[in-house]
C-alpha cells in the first residue's frame, strides 16, 4: 500500500506554488500596466498616510491649578 503523506505533501507544495506563481502574474500584470491595481498607491487614496487625516494627539499628565 502506497503511504498517503508524501501525496498529501505534494499537494500541499503543489497548491503553494501555484499561488506564488498566480501572486506574481498579477503583480507584473500590474507593473506593465502602469502600476494600476495593488501595487502603486494614489495620491486621493483613504490608505496613503499623507491624506488621513489624523485625530488630535491628547497629552496625559498633572492637571495644572490656575
């Protein structure tokens, strides 16, 4: 009787290979079209660190007595 682990490896190995390889088309497809997609960011985006709009920073400490 042949064993079932080395089968179950080679799919495994199998199924992550092809999801690199898919990871990559798309990540060239993108670059050769501009970077269009997930690989460039845009200026307007909610996710571009230079566009959120950041809440006010809040300082903890003694209150003063006036």
């Amino acid at each position: 009787m042949f064993p079932w682990q080395p089968i179950f490896a080679f799919l495994i190995v199998l199924a992550a290979a092809v999801w690199l390889t898919l990871r990559v088309l798309k990540t060239v497809r993108s670059v050769s079209r501009g970077g269009q997609g997930h690989v460039s960011n845009c200026g307007t985006c909610q996710h571009n660190p230079e566009v959120t709009k950041a809440a006010p920073l809040v300082q903890l400490g003694k209150k003063l007595d006036k």
